[in-house]
C-alpha cells in the first residue's frame, strides 16, 4: 500500500496530522482537517496537537482485537497521550502542564460510510463526527462511564458545528 502525503500545516503551532492509509473507500481529506480546525477552536485546544489516521478494517479489527479486547472492526479508536502518564490528572503531564500531544484516533472509512447509510448521513458528515467523537476521548472523556456528559457535550458541539 502506498502512503499519502500529508498536507504541510498551516501554522507551526498546530501539531494535527490528517494521513488516509487505506484504499478501500475514496476519502476527501481537505474538508476534514478544516473540520479538525474548527473542532480545535471550539475546544480550546491550542497547540495541542491530534493525529488522525484513516485505516482499513484489517489493521482496525486488529487495533480492537489488542487494545479493546473485542473481536471485529469499528468504526473509532482513541489513544490519548495521557495513558503514558496513568497518575497524572486527565490531560495533564507529570509536571502539570498540558501534553503538546493529545494523542491518536483511528478511523475506519468503511464502518463510517456504512454506519452513514444506517443513520441517515452523509458519509463527510459520519467522518465529521467520528472526529469529534475521537477528540472528546482523547480529552478524558467517555460515554461509557461517564453519566452522559459526553453525550451532552457531543450533541452540543454537533449543533455548534453543523452536524445535528
């Protein structure tokens, strides 16, 4: 498989990478890492960085085999920066300070379009939301534990974002 090249940022303060490694659906990255800007605006994340990688659904099963436990594909992983720190406060470093690196968020293309054909969206628009989803994780958040505070805040920042 051959690797995309990336686009340069646009400012040297913003660490986001946006790469497409998988071939199995036609993606169109600009779109997404102006959304990925406009989600950093709207979270404060400042020159927080986030990496996002678009990957196929072998390496994705795998991704939820090893880290997960679960057997199958998915549509979003997450893999915050801060578990290399496990006693630091969420999002913050063993000095205190805020991680330059929020950390990485895997997508699979072919679960989103699917999960797009289900819910009635266009398939930009699941990708959209798989990254802002991906991005509340990497910020310490989790719907699956959490009383439904991410839930809350995701629909919010969807409206915000054009995405309800």
């Amino acid at each position: 498989m051959t690797r995309k090249k990336r686009a340069p940022s646009r400012s040297s303060a913003h660490l986001d990478l946006l790469e497409n490694h998988q071939e199995a659906v036609r993606v169109d990255l600009p779109p997404l890492r102006l959304f990925l800007a406009r989600v950093r605006r709207q979270l404060k994340l400042g020159s927080r960085g986030v990496g996002v990688r678009l990957i196929d659904d072998r390496e994705m099963t795998r991704l939820n085999q090893t880290y997960r436990k679960k057997k199958g594909t998915t549509d979003v992983l997450s893999f915050p920066f801060e578990q290399e720190f496990p006693s630091a406060s969420p999002n913050k470093n063993p000095n205190g300070t805020s991680p330059a690196y929020l950390g990485d968020i895997a997508i699979s293309p072919k679960v989103a379009r699917r999960n797009a054909k289900q819910f009635g969206r266009s398939f930009p628009d699941e990708l959209r939301i798989l990254i802002l989803h991906g991005v509340l994780h990497l910020l310490g958040y989790d719907h699956e534990t959490d009383q439904g505070q991410m839930d809350t805040i995701e629909q919010t920042l969807r409206r915000r974002l054009g995405l309800a």
